[in-house]
C-alpha cells in the first residue's frame, strides 16, 4: 500500500510539474546564459521542432532539463562566436547575404500569390458560369481530342518537316527527335475545344484522323499537329473542364478592360 501510494504521490507530481511548465508565462525565464535568458517562449519554438515522440519526452521533468541542456549549449556556443567576432567573417556573412536574399525573394512571391488569390476571390461571382451556358457550351462542343504536334523554332525547318510528314506520315516520331523543341507536356494533348490554343483547335476539329496539318506561328514557335483520336463526353463529364474555359474566358475579358486603364507592352526580341 505504501509502494502505491508513492508512486501515486510521484505520478501527480510530475503532472504538476507539466501543468506548471504548459502554464508558464512566456516570459519567464528558463535559463541563464551570461546576459541572455531563455525564456518559456525559447523552450515552446524548440518543442515545435521536435517530432511527437521527442516532444512527448521533453514535456517531462526529465526531458525538460535535457532540452534546457541543448538550449544552454547552443547559446554558449553563439555567445563566444559572437565575442570572437566569428560574424565578421566574410564566410558567414556570404551566407547571410545569401539567406537573406532567397527569404526576400521568398516573401516576394508570397505576397504577390497571396493578392492574386485575394483578386481571384473578390471577383469569383463575375467570373463563374451559369448552369445554361455550361450547357450551350456542352451542346456546342460535346467532345474532346487527341493531337500530337512538332514545334520548330524557324519557318524554314518547319516547312520542310511538314512536306515530309505530309509524304510520310509513319515518320512522325523521327521528325519529332530530330527538330521538334516542345517540350514533354506539349508532345501529346487530349484537349476540348478551349482548353488550349484556338487557332490550332479550329484546324485539327476540321482535320481528319493521321494527317499531319501546320504550320502555325504561336508565341512557342511553329507548329505541326496530328489529330489522332476524338472521344465524345457526357456533360457529367465535360462540366468541370468546361466551366475551367469559361472561367478563363471571362477572366481573358476582363484583363483586356484593364488594358484600357494599365498601358501594357510586350517586346519581342525576334523582331
């Protein structure tokens, strides 16, 4: 009975005692290291480092002191660099510089991502497609497409593969290796009409099936595209594509009315 009760009297202590550190102010001081105190906040940012085994240890009596031991030794170690004048070394202060510049590129982007979403949803509503036009769009284009296409960077090169292709058609793949530049995602696409670019949409739904058709000039280069498949879909399954396009749609819309109030210019280097 007695063993029960100290261990009884032991298990509540060391309760309390994590009640205490959970409770602790975040200013109170954990420990000393010259002018420096490691305060309660100190020891909580270390707690989250850990993984769940480790942090489950250095919530004890224990493990607090053992993590107190690590915070110390660390804090020991930065005091003397920082009296040795080991900041002024021209290694470290690369590596600053270097941080410093990667956080402010890193919070850069981070900014401007979070006020794209901010745009995106205040003008959600405007941008969303109603039930009928999903419908009219289905009714209109109720199919999607298989196209290989070759992008070459000159004119000159891109008329000569075509010629061959329109020849030979089964040297598709050859052609592919030795000139195209598109790059893996761009090689085979399985599109509805407006998921990707109109001009070659409009030439491959009026193509047949394995003829090579080109060439066209887009902003990626020159283009020679194959419809190989077409598959007609269910409106349960098109919906969501096509609600993708029309949300484009109207965001294409409403960015050339900005254009009007922001002077926009692109130079092209090519020409």
């Amino acid at each position: 009975m007695r063993h029960v009760t100290l261990c009884l009297a032991i298990c509540l202590g060391l309760a309390a005692c994590q009640k205490d550190s959970a409770t602790a102010p975040k200013t109170q001081a954990a420990a000393q290291v010259g002018n420096v105190t490691i305060t309660q906040a100190d020891v909580d940012q270390a707690l989250e480092l850990l993984n769940e085994d480790d942090r489950h240890f250095a919530q004890t009596p224990l493990g607090k002191q053992n993590l107190l031991q690590v915070l110390t030794r660390e804090k020991l170690i930065l005091a003397d660099a920082r009296a040795t004048g080991l900041e002024q070394e021209k290694d470290y202060q690369q590596a600053i510089r270097q941080k410093r510049a990667e956080l402010d590129r890193a919070y850069t982007q981070f900014e401007q991502d979070a006020l794209l979403r901010t745009w995106y949803e205040k003008n959600g509503a405007q941008l969303e497609p109603t039930e009928k036009e999903i419908k009219a769009y289905f009714d209109q284009y109720p199919y999607e497409m298989t196209l290989k296409q070759i992008i070459i960077d000159n004119a000159q090169t891109a008329d000569q593969v075509l010629r061959t292709l329109k020849a030979s058609p089964g040297r598709w793949n050859e052609m592919a290796r030795q000139y195209s530049i598109a790059p893996k995602h761009l090689q085979i696409l399985t599109v509805m009409p407006g998921e990707y670019l109109e001009n070659l949409e409009v030439i491959a739904a009026n193509s047949p099936i394995g003829k090579a058709q080109g060439f066209f000039k887009t902003p990626l280069g020159f283009h020679i595209i194959m419809k190989t498949g077409e598959n007609k879909l269910s409106l349960k399954q098109a919906e969501p594509r096509i609600k993708q396009v029309l949300q484009q749609q109207r965001i294409d819309e409403l960015l050339e009315t900005l254009k009007n109030t922001y002077e926009v210019t692109i130079y092209d280097e090519n020409k």
